[in-house]
C-alpha cells in the first residue's frame, strides 16, 4: 500500500538531519494545488487518483546504496506518464532501522515534491508536469535512524 509523506514532514526531516543534499523548495498539495492551472494541468496531483499510472513507466531507477556497508538497501524509481505528461517518483525501503529520502524537481517552474519512509514501506511523491524532453532532477538519501547520519546518496538530472 502507498503511504503518501507530506511535503513538509518530508522537508523537516531532510532540514533536521542535514542530509546533504539540496533540497527544492517543496510544495504541498494541501496548501498550493496547481490542478486548475491549466499550463501545468498535473502539478501537485496524485498520479493514481487523476488515472496518470495508466500506461506510465519508469524512465530510471537508482539502486540506493549504503556506502558504510557497501550494498544495495532502497530503490527510487522516476516514472513518466506521457498521456498526463507528468513524473513523480517511487521510493522503497528494504532495511530495518534506515530512513529513506527521495525528492524531484522540475525545470519548468521549479516546483519539486518529496517522499520519504521507513524500511518495508513504499511511497510515490505528487507530480510533476514535465512533459516530452522537459529536465527531471531526483535525488536519494539512505539514512540511519539510530546514528542520524546519512549513510549514501545520490542526485541526477534526466531530460
């Protein structure tokens, strides 16, 4: 089951542990939906409640790799929709007692959304409209709950 993490839960984890990566500056579909601009008819929308998962796929995904112990615990996974022309991004977590981070950006507006849960759980962030060759950037964080320190990361840009 996708477990949805707000905009801002997932903005103060990132800002309580430092995690290294800059952050975009997130919006919250709660407070800022964009559904009604009609430049940007997805931004800040689920893509499974506006039918935005049918026929999407992934265009990446990042093997989340803890560097202190050199193996693979989380995967992120950028999806594209071209019948909404939207990206979002899945996020799972595979080890116990690790926190798991992605964010995305856009090039068009700069808007970006984030997701963030613990091992066994999955999430998708809010979308994005990025339609045809529009940049994606998506970054990851592996961190561990019990040291508070961020133990991989990464961050790319897609076009």
């Amino acid at each position: 089951m996708w477990k949805r993490t707000t905009a801002a839960a997932a903005a103060a984890l990132l800002a309580a542990g430092g995690l290294g990566l800059a952050m975009p500056a997130m919006a919250n579909a709660a407070s800022d939906p964009n559904p009604s601009d009609s430049r940007f008819p997805y931004e800040s929308t689920d893509p499974i409640e506006t039918g935005c998962n049918i026929g999407a796929y992934v265009v990446k995904e990042w093997d989340m790799r803890n560097a202190v112990y050199n193996e693979v615990q989380g995967l992120a996974q950028l999806v594209y929709s071209p019948a909404c022309g939207t990206n979002w991004v899945n996020v799972y977590g595979f080890t116990p007692g690790n926190t798991y981070s992605v964010d995305m950006s856009n090039n068009h507006n700069g808007g970006g959304f984030g997701a963030v849960v613990d091992a066994g759980d999955a999430a998708d962030t809010l979308q994005t409209y990025a339609p045809g060759n529009t940049c994606v950037t998506v970054g990851w964080q592996v961190r561990n709950n019990t040291t508070a320190t961020t133990e991989g990361s990464g961050r790319s840009t897609i076009c």
